[in-house]
C-alpha cells in the first residue's frame, strides 16, 4: 500500500500550453485517496479498449485499479452548484497509452464504473463524455481536513441491498514514488479516453502536482459475488491525500492510432 501526498503549497497547478488553452471543465480537490490495485488478464480488459489506445502494461502485466476518495470544493465550467461540491467517488479503472506521431504517448485511464451519490453529477458526466457514471447510496470515514497521516479510511456504497466497502490504513513516511515503480506507474497517468456511442473516443486531461507516496494496508468486501475470471483475488493497496486537479475539457481522436496490446 502507499500514502499520496501533496505539499499544501502545491494550491495551484502548472499546466501546459495546451491546457492552458482549453477551459477546465471540471477543477476540484482530490482528497483521502484509496485505491486497491489488481492484476489481471489481457483477455478480460480487451473489450473495453477505446479505439486509438492499447492497454498499457507495467511490468507486461495488466492492472486494474478499485479507486476511492472524495470530491471537494468541486466547480464545472467555473461554477460551485448548492449542495455538489463535496461527495464521495468510487470507481474502477484500468490503464491504457495513446500514442502520438512525433511526441511522447499519452498515458490514459479508462473508467468501467464511477459511482457517485449526486444523480445530477452522474447524470452530467453521461451526457457529457458518456462516463459510465451511476448514482447511488454512499459514505465514508476520512479526516476532516488535510493531514499527512490520515490513519483509517473507509468508502461504503449500497447497491443490490447490500453495502459494500473499499478500506485503507496508512503507514509509513511519505516520499517520491521510484521510476519504473508499480507506485509511479498508477500515479501517472494524467490523460482519460472514454468510449463514446459511435465507437470514436473522446480524449481529456487532467492535470494535478506529482504525489509523494508512502505504504500501509488495505481491504476490499464485496458481498455474494464471486471474483471475475481472470482478475487475482489478492490486490496491492495505496491510500493517499491527493491534490488539487483539473480537467479539462474534452476533445475527439481525429482517428483511431495504436491497438491491442
């Protein structure tokens, strides 16, 4: 497990030229960040590819990734709406590159869930980039504020009747994440692709300070479902306070480039 940390001098975010010219759709705080880690098969995770993106491997294995945190101060085009600032996320993910003529690949996340307790928020992020977003009961367990040793952290949503829970405790002094590490590989994708209802791809950024990390242990209960074939049923953990982050507004893939790896 890891611990992510930003520096609370790090309020505001370099960006590129590029992401200074396109306006934030989203800006938020991304806080209490934990995130259960997976490997899986190539088989499982083929279908979900978007078009213009192969999965990208750590290691030649594949990863999936159970994330949860908390959404704060969250602004969309610019404006806080009453009552959806702060709420929880959970979603799962896994990890892919677009690559680029002339220029270094862009390494991606794609969403298979994102849960959240604001039909509105879900609701937006459909029409919007068709995020596969769902509204549903949900809490969590986190620090009041910012502190560099949260301690336990524990995300709980409700769905088929039943609570289900995604849990982390943080150990450990927090440092930079080692080059090549399973640690910096899972903190630095900075690029999403969503597959959108006409099998083209829409492509954002999302922009954040690099995070310290630190380790610990975590827990993940799923009640009356067996694991998927193909996915271990042992995970790797990381916990962490997160940073501020922005996303920015999407754009189409001209046409598809890479493939299936």
């Amino acid at each position: 497990m890891v611990l992510l940390v930003s520096p609370a001098k790090d309020r505001h975010v370099a960006v590129t030229r590029l992401a200074q010219a396109r306006r934030p759709f989203l800006t938020a705080e991304w806080r209490h960040l934990v995130m259960l880690n997976y490997e899986v098969e190539r088989a499982v995770l083929r279908p979900l590819v978007p078009a213009g993106t192969a999965l990208d491997l750590w290691q030649d294995r594949a990863l999936v990734s159970v994330v949860g945190f908390k959404f704060l101060s969250t602004r969309v085009l610019g404006v806080a709406v009453p009552f959806h600032r702060d709420f929880e996320e959970v979603n799962l993910r896994f990890y892919v590159r677009h690559d680029v003529p002339g220029a270094e690949a862009r390494r991606g996340v794609v969403f298979v869930r994102e849960l959240v307790p604001r039909a509105a928020i879900a609701n937006l992020a459909r029409l919007a980039y068709n995020e596969p977003y769902r509204a549903v009961p949900m809490r969590s367990v986190v620090p009041a504020g910012r502190v560099d040793t949260p301690g336990r952290l524990t995300y709980e949503w409700r769905t088929g009747g039943a609570w289900q829970s995604l849990a982390a405790t943080a150990t450990g002094a927090p440092a930079v994440p080692e080059p090549g590490s399973e640690n910096a590989f899972i903190t630095e994708h900075h690029w999403g692709y969503t597959r959108q209802r006409d099998g083209s791809t829409v492509e954002y950024e999302v922009t954040n300070p690099v995070w310290r990390v630190g380790r610990g242990s975590g827990s993940r209960r799923r009640r009356g479902r067996a694991v998927r074939p193909g996915v271990r049923p042992c995970p790797r953990a990381t916990i962490g306070l997160g940073s501020d982050r922005r996303r920015l507004t999407g754009r189409r893939l001209s046409a598809p480039s890479g493939g299936l790896t």
